[in-house]
C-alpha cells in the first residue's frame, strides 16, 4: 500500500469516527423522548394525611399531592403548574397551593385562584377504601 492512498485511507476514518461522536448527542436531542411508564396506582394510609394536611407523592415520574380537604375529602393533584411547569407547594394556612416561580395560585380543587397560570392542575382519580387511598 502507499503512502499516500494509507493516509487518505486514515484521514477518512478519521473523519467519520469525529462526525460520529459529534452526531449521536446531536441525534439524541433531535429525537422525540420516550415516556417513562407510569405507575398503575399508589396505596397511602388514611392516617399519613390528617384533616386539612397533604402529602407529597410521585405517580410514575409525575410528582402529585395528595390533600385531605376538611368535609370534603381527599383529592389528588399534580404539582406542575400549568404556566412554566415549576412545583407547586401546599399552604396548610390559607388551604391554596401555591407556585413560588410567579406567584400562580390554585385552590384546593386545583382550580386558578389568581396569577399567571392558564388552566387548572390535572387531577388523579382516587378511591378511598377503608383505611388506604388508592391513587390511580
């Protein structure tokens, strides 16, 4: 082999393996991400969460809260606020969930209260049977 055609030979290689390793994050990041699966359902005892408290859980790789709202029962939530997406936290004072990204306010329905949110919190479905929430 000569000199010549070995070294355009390499150069070739060479070429291919650097487009190679600059290709595959590019590609990556291009292509459409794949869902984690959700869980089937999450069990918490009635007595994790007393009258007028919350709980934090995650529902697969959606993180929830679980509420007990006085006389009303429990309700299950998302934290993500539906503006930007940052977690809401619960004020057990003023029974609102509150986003401390803009200020969003949600009653304990996940409904908007105030701020720049556009839409209401999605809601899990849950049962409660006998001394267990069933979310899910």
């Amino acid at each position: 082999m000569e000199r010549r055609s070995f070294l355009k030979k390499l150069s070739a290689m060479l070429g291919a393996a650097t487009t190679f390793v600059f290709a595959v994050p590019v590609l990556k990041f291009l292509a459409p991400q794949r869902l984690q699966p959700q869980a089937e359902k999450i069990i918490i005892k009635k007595s994790e969460i007393p009258f007028g408290a919350a709980k934090e859980v995650s529902f697969g790789v959606t993180p929830l809260i679980v509420i007990n709202r006085k006389g009303k029962g429990y309700i299950a939530l998302s934290r993500v606020c539906t503006h930007l997406g940052c977690l809401v936290g619960f004020n057990r004072k003023d029974e609102q969930l509150v986003c401390p990204c803009h200020a969003a306010i949600f009653s304990l329905e996940g409904n908007v209260i105030s701020g720049p949110a556009p839409t209401a919190l999605k809601r899990f479905p849950l049962k409660v049977e006998a001394d267990e929430i069933i979310v899910g």
